[in-house]
C-alpha cells in the first residue's frame, strides 16, 4: 500500500501541474491579447485617418441601380420630386477604438464635384441626412431605400466652379458612431434649393468607381495638452506681487492657451496661443491673508482641454506688522524657533 500511494504521488502533481500550465498559459493569451488591443488603441489615438467608401451610389429615375457607376448625379426634384439625384454614401470606421470617440476633433466626408448641367447650381444648399438602415450600393434603389433622419447632419452650399473637392462637416456623426450611440449606416445627399422649372441644375459627383478623386472621409484624432506646472512662489505677503510660470505640452506639439483661476475669484480667461511645452509668466498679488489654490488648465487649438494643474499658496505675512522684512528673513533662518511668535506675527 505504501509503494502505491508514493506511485499515485507524482500522478497528482503531473494534474496539478497541467492544470498550472493550462491556467498560465490562458492568462498569458489574455495578457498578450490585451496588451494587442492596448496597442491598437495607442496606435490610432492621434493623427489623421482616411477613409475611403464601402459603397456609394444614387437615388435617380424609379427602379435604377447605380451603384456600379463612376459618376453620382445630384439634383433637386423640382415639382413632385420626379427629377431628384440624390447621392448615397456609407464608410466603415470600425477600425478606430470606441475609446477614441472623445478625441476625435473633426471628420469632414470630401466628394469631388467635376461637371454641372442645364443650370448653375451655385450656392445651392447641399445637405446631408444620416441613414436609419442599412443598404448595399448593389441593390439600393428609390423604392427600395431605408428610411434617413429628418435632422440634417450637415450642409454645404454648392461651390462657383467645377473641378473642386465639395466637403461637410460630419463629426458629430463619426463621433457617435464610434461610441457605438448611433448606428453607421452612412448618408444620403441631396439639394434642397427648390426649383419649379424647367433646366433643373444638375451636378455630377465622382463616386469610388471613378478609380481617381474618389470621395474619401478624413478624421482628426487629438489628445488634450498635460495639465499645467505652476511654479513660484509658494508663500508670500499680501498685497505682494509674485511671478508664477504655467508650462503645458500638447501631445501633437500644438499651440496652447491657458486658464487660470487664482483662487481669490480672480481668473485669466483662455490666453493665449503659446508654444507647446514654453513657460509662460503671469503675475499675481494677493489682497488678504490665507491660503489659496491656483488652478490652470490647458487646451490646444481644437479645443480639447487638460486636466487641472494646482499649486497652494499661503500669504501669511500681514503688511501692518512693524518690521515685516525683519521677521520674514528672521523666520527663514530659524524656520523652527518661537512657535508662539510666530502665530502671532502671523507666519
């Protein structure tokens, strides 16, 4: 029995072991998978990003499919809408992490207008409407489209020239997107300047089948600036003037302005811009005793804003005490000495 039990031993820690093994080795996958996901997310957290089209067409004559075409017809239905082009177009952002939906400071859909006909478009409002549903640029037609939001997401007038990259501002829409708050089913477009004539104003757009000016969707991705340093004077007299300097950077190296909050209801109200990671003076008195807290931030050019820097200050020092000098520099030799006198003179 003895033999047997001292045989069943190693067969016991083989299973533990295995089942170690096992256990690590799980933890190690999900450890190097999240740390690729981390990457990821590092990766697309600033910069720029383009985006071309999964699929883009237009809504023209009833039953037409065109979304193999290399043109997209824009145009304005006139009476009872039977001449309208309408564009459609529909990107897929899922690569960029839904964590970045905050930093995203602008995206801005671009489409290449290159020929007019029958009458000038100029200045015609050009909207844009965010889809409710999902289509495909293969079978979408004018009876068989998903219903749009009846908000515009964005307008553009129509520009004077041909040959020129038309473009919306369509951020809060990627924005949304990204945070998984709306669901990406893309645009239609259409312009909405009505006309009750003959010579309807039609416009001719590139779509992604033209192979060159295809329309693309650029999106800015930005980081706010660190939260300032302030550094200076930490005590002082009322009534005193003190220079303190406020220093931030900006991850994309750019411009920065500052707020700043004394701490006795005075501020500096965004001044600036200043160059990334320079210090910047600004000066300050105090008109009571006590202690404060000067509070800064910091934000860049898109308006993406740091956390709070802090630094407290205390101005002990009355400005009616005899000999003021006499004991500032008395105490700062003998920072421990007189306990008592030194509340009393208020240091």
């Amino acid at each position: 029995m003895k033999s047997k039990s001292l045989r069943q031993i190693p067969r016991c820690f083989v299973a533990i072991a295995t089942a170690l093994l096992f256990v690590g080795t799980s933890m190690a996958i999900e450890s190097q998978t999240n740390d690729i996901k981390t990457t990821i997310a590092e990766t697309l957290t600033r910069g720029t990003y383009t985006f071309n089209p999964t699929d883009d067409s237009f809504i023209g004559a009833e039953g037409e499919v065109n979304g193999l075409l290399p043109e997209m017809g824009l145009r304005n239905g006139g009476s009872g809408g039977y001449w309208a082009a309408s564009p459609v177009i529909k990107f897929d952002v899922s690569s960029l992490p839904q964590q970045t939906s905050t930093l995203i400071v602008s995206a801005e859909l671009y489409i290449y207008y290159f020929y007019q006909a029958d009458n000038d478009p100029t200045g015609n409002p050009l909207v844009l409407y965010r889809f409710l549903d999902d289509w495909k640029e293969e079978t979408i037609t004018k009876g068989a489209m998903p219903a749009y939001e009846n908000e515009q997401s964005a307008m553009t007038p129509a520009p004077g020239s041909i040959g020129v990259w038309i473009s919306w501002n369509v951020t809060e829409d990627i924005q949304s997107f990204v945070s998984g708050s709306l669901i990406n089913y893309g645009w239609i477009l259409k312009d909405e300047h009505y006309w009750g004539g003959p010579n309807i104003p039609l416009m001719y757009l590139y779509s992604k089948e033209q192979g060159n000016n295809i329309p693309y969707l650029e999106v800015v991705i930005n980081e706010p600036p660190s939260a300032p340093e302030i550094i200076g004077q930490i005590n002082g007299s009322e009534g005193q003037s003190y220079n303190y300097n406020f220093i931030a950077s900006d991850p994309e190296g750019q411009q920065i302005y500052y707020y700043i909050d004394w701490g006795d209801g005075q501020t500096i109200d965004w001044i600036g811009p200043y160059p990334s990671g320079t210090p910047q003076s600004f000066i300050h008195s105090w008109s009571e005793r006590g202690t404060y807290i000067i509070q800064a931030k910091a934000k860049d050019i898109f308006g993406a804003e740091s956390d709070w820097g802090t630094l407290t200050v205390t101005m002990p020092y009355s400005s009616a005490i005899p000999f003021q000098q006499f004991w500032e520099r008395f105490f700062e030799q003998f920072p421990n000495a007189f306990p008592i006198l030194r509340h009393l003179v208020g240091y």
